[in-house]
C-alpha cells in the first residue's frame, strides 16, 4: 500500500500483477489510493505479466542488502536456531550471512507455507524451482524460489501446514496480544 501512496503522490500509475481473482479486500486500500490491479491464473505467470506492463518491475526479490536485523536480534539474545520465514529468501540470507561471520554456532531455518516454492527447490537443489501453485498465505509463499534466496546460508528448510501456521498465529495472539499473522 505504501508503493501505491508514493506513485498517487508522484502522479505516477500504479499496477499490481497478483495471482487468483479479484476480491475486494485484496484490492480496495490500493485501488483508494488508484492503484490498479491484474490478475493471472497461474501464479508462475506473475513476473511476465509485471514485465510486461513495460514500467518499472519493483523486483525486490533478487536482492539481498545488510541491514542491522542480525545485530539487533543479537543484541537482544543468544539463539541457537533462528527461523525465517520464505518470503523473499533475502532475509535468511541476510541473517545468514551475519551468522556465518559472527555466531558459528547457531543456525539458520526457513518455514515454507504450503504450495511455495523454497522446501521443494531446496530439497532438490534447483535454484529456480518453480511450484506453479499459489500459497494461500499471501505474500510469504512464493511460487518460484527466487534470486534472493540463499541455500548455502540455510540450514533447514521446513513446509508448514497452512492450518498450522493459522493455529499457531491465533495461540500467540491468544497467549500475547500480538496482531500476528499466518
């Protein structure tokens, strides 16, 4: 929603290329800002039709950039194990990265939702495997493992129930008050 508040400030278009079908609380904070929307059916599709509108393709994806994550997660504890979720795969890299430099002894773990594309593509060792099945947890599942991902940096990949990960969001929001989600 934020891209979208920028190009509406800027007076620039500005176009999602999301998979599945329209649904009004997927599409409505953007579309009041005036974002507009397309919709593919396969979600592989995505970075084609995104390429094709013949802008600017935000591909944050493909890039892994230090940040302070690693430290102040470290300032704060002493982990044996940190998990992370998939999403782009740029933040267990980045936090791998630290962790390979700075901590020897913990370790690095990805939870995949069900239908993503990173325990398959690391299970298999195929960089660029690609699920061709939407994760119905939006915006952390990724139909292709991309470029930001890191497999040398991660110790263990785990695919997680979507049931599971909805469970253990309402527990923590249940147990702590925290607006967590899937």
């Amino acid at each position: 929603m934020a891209q979208a508040w920028f190009a509406r400030r800027l007076g620039l278009p500005y176009i999602v290329v999301m998979p599945g079908a329209r649904d009004q609380a997927r599409t409505g904070p953007v579309e009041e800002l005036g974002g507009e929307f397309r919709f593919v059916t396969l979600p592989l599709a995505i970075y084609d039709a995104a390429r094709e509108i013949g802008g600017h393709f935000l591909d944050q994806f493909g890039r892994v950039t230090p940040h302070e994550l690693a430290e102040e997660l470290f300032g704060q504890s002493r982990p044996d194990w940190v998990v992370s979720g998939a999403g782009t795969g740029a933040t267990s890299a980045a936090l791998g990265q630290w962790i390979r430099s700075h901590r020897e002894d913990c370790r690095v773990a990805v939870a995949d939702p069900e239908n993503s594309a990173y325990f398959p593509g690391w299970t298999l060792d195929v960089p660029g495997y690609g699920a061709g099945m939407p994760s119905w947890i939006e915006g952390i599942g990724r139909p292709r493992v991309e470029p930001g991902f890191r497999p040398d940096l991660v110790d263990l990949v785990v695919s997680v129930p979507d049931a599971a990960r909805v469970a253990a969001a309402r527990h923590i929001r249940e147990v702590t008050g925290l607006p967590v989600g899937a």
